[in-house]
C-alpha cells in the first residue's frame, strides 16, 4: 500500500514546508473540558479553512488541564465538523491499549472520515506511572513498552487484516476493515490509516527508518534531542510501500498575539502550568493574571526560562522568523505547532495570525 500521496503534505502560501496543528484540548482555570472541546472544533475549522495540512490530538490522562484522554472519540467529533483536513493522533499510547481495540476505533474513523485518517502512535504512557498501572492492569510497566515493535506489527496485521494461515489471530477480523472488501457483495475500501511513530528519543525514530515509516518528533517537551533523533531517522531510513524517501515532522510550541508583551504573559501562564505538572501538582490551566502573581522560586524561574528558550511566541512576524529558522536548522519536511494558552480565543487567534504571516488562503 503507498501512503505517500496522503503523508506528504504540499506547502501552502509562503510556508517553507507544510503547517499542521497539534491539540492538547487544553482547560484553563475558570473554563470547562465542554469549553475546551467546543474551542477544538473551532481551531480544527479554522486550520482547514486556512490549508493547514492535518489536525492531531494527543493521548494524555490524569491530567485537569488537558482533556484529551480519548483521541478517538475527540477525532469523531472533529470528523463531524470539518470535511478536508486530515484527522489523527499525535498521538495513541499503544502499550496502553490492546492492538485489537486501536485498529477497531481508527478503521471506524476511517468509515466516517474516508482518506484523511492518520493513526499517530507512541510507547510512553501519556502520565504518571500509577495512571498507567491502572490503564494497563498490570505494575510491570516497562513490559509495554519494551514490547513495542511486537504490538505495532500486531497492530498492523489487524489493519491490514493478513496474519498469516495458523496464526491464533487469523480468524480474527478488524471491523471495519479490508475483511468487509471481501466478503460476498462487499465493496468496503482496504484502505486503512497510515501509521506514524512518534518519538522524544531515538528509539522510536530508529525504529521508524527501519520500517520506512513517516515519523513526528516531540521537539516541544524535547528539543535538546531533536537533531539527534532526526539524524538517526534519516540513517536507520529504508525505503518501503509506505514511503520511498524519510519524512519528518516535529511538534513545534508556538503562539503569536498582537502585542509582543502579551505573548510573554500568555506563555508565563503555560509554563506555571508545567511547572506545577512536573512538580506532581497537576490543575487547570493558571490564568496570565495568576502567573503574574506567582512567586516563583529560583529552581522554578530556571524552568520556566528554558521551557520558554524553546516556545516561540511574539507577534506574528517573529513567530513566523522563530519557525522558519527551526525549519532551517532541523531539516523538518512538516511543523506541527501547538499554541497552549489558558484561553481558547488566545489559541484561536494565534493559528489565525500564523496563517495570515505565511499567506495562508482562506477559504472562507
């Protein structure tokens, strides 16, 4: 099967290489999960409008701020608000799924979204470890994702609906799926998602060039190791059904305002919010005003300038020369931006400001 055509986006306006966007479907204080949902549905809009290339929302859990527990529910809701920009994840935690399950809810959203599906996958646990003994039944951790190549091969066998004669899965089908081609009077596509592996080091981005898969890197919690696991992508690179040439995307942390200052107050707030969730004390996203009033501590304050070291944020101009130079220095075939702002308006006026700089069209 050759995915390319749907992989490779083609950049738009006067961006170097495609634009895509990356939701956490965050809650800030004062607001609800509805909230956060409803302002999904209107960046999910506005990025296809736009000609953003593809919209993904990432697996987390336990976590107030970010209301993305559930990819494939939120993917079914945002199929049913827009009819061009691809939909996926970015991405499912396969070790805290049973392969089965994955590829029953992704060939679904298939059914109701034909062709623009994207089936994003990672090996972490999107939380804390205690969150993931209760996702995955089991203390054992690492056994997940240790066995991660095994779980991705499964996986792909039930989209592909081809373990072989014997196999104690061969009877059993993914639906929908290619079984239903096949059956008397079927006329069901065998199309199914295109995988990606996503990645914060270089496991999975080995792992990806072996394959011949596409591959997101985290460069917005990692980017001291972006370079690195491109390379290795690169390297470990062979060519497959799915792609004839390596193709790399990086998650990028982005927000553009209309006033510079407000920029810097608005990404002071995202960082508190870090701050908190890295120091074991998780809540909804803290307002500007909140983070203003902060003390932060002197551990805390160095946080928070290395995490922003690494969110390009200002007016739209500077955010456009922030991401044009990480395009430069990376070598990214795609960016994949993620504005977390406590409001959902702040967000929404960001990837506006985005699309306007790079002369994105509007289809509106």
């Amino acid at each position: 099967m050759d995915d390319t055509d749907e992989i490779r986006g083609t950049a738009r306006g006067t961006a170097p290489v495609p634009l895509s966007v990356l939701d956490l479907v965050t809650v800030g204080a004062g607001r609800t999960a509805t909230d956060a949902l409803r302002t999904s549905v209107a960046i999910s809009r506005l990025a296809e409008s736009r000609g953003f290339h593809r919209y993904w929302v990432a697996e987390h859990h336990s976590m107030p701020g970010v209301a993305s527990s559930s990819p494939a529910v939120i993917l079914a809701h945002l199929a049913a608000h827009t009819t061009r920009i691809r939909l996926g994840s970015g991405g499912v935690m396969l070790p805290n799924h049973a392969p089965l399950v994955i590829a029953e809810q992704f060939g679904t959203l298939e059914a109701m979204a034909p062709g623009r599906v994207d089936l994003g996958l990672g090996r972490a646990p999107g939380t804390d470890g205690a969150t993931a003994a209760a996702l995955r039944r089991t203390e054992r951790l690492h056994e997940g994702a240790d066995d991660f190549p095994e779980q991705l091969a499964e996986l792909t066998r039930f989209l592909d609906d081809d373990f072989p004669a014997g196999h104690p899965y061969a009877r059993i089908h993914a639906v929908p799926g290619p079984v239903q081609s096949t059956s008397p009077g079927g006329v069901q596509s065998p199309h199914r998602p295109p995988i990606w592996l996503l990645g914060s080091s270089g496991f999975s981005a080995r792992l990806a060039g072996v394959l011949g898969l596409p591959f997101a890197f985290a460069h917005h919690f990692s980017a001291q190791n972006t370079i690195p696991a491109l390379d290795l992508y690169r390297e470990s690179f062979r060519p497959s059904a799915v792609l004839d040439a390596p193709y790399a995307l990086i998650g990028v942390s982005a927000l553009a305002t209309d006033d510079e200052k407000e920029a810097r107050r608005q990404v002071r707030a995202a960082a508190l919010n870090m701050v908190r969730l890295r120091t074991g004390r998780p809540g909804l996203v803290p307002t500007p005003e909140e983070a203003e009033a902060y003390d932060f501590s002197p551990m805390e304050r160095e946080f928070v300038d290395s995490w922003n070291a690494n969110v390009i944020h200002g007016t739209a101009d500077e955010v456009r020369a922030g991401l044009d130079d990480l395009q430069k220095r990376t070598g990214a075939d795609e960016l994949m931006l993620t504005g977390n702002a406590h409001g959902g308006d702040v967000r929404l006026r960001s990837y506006e400001l985005i699309a306007d700089a790079y002369g994105l069209p509007n289809a509106d």
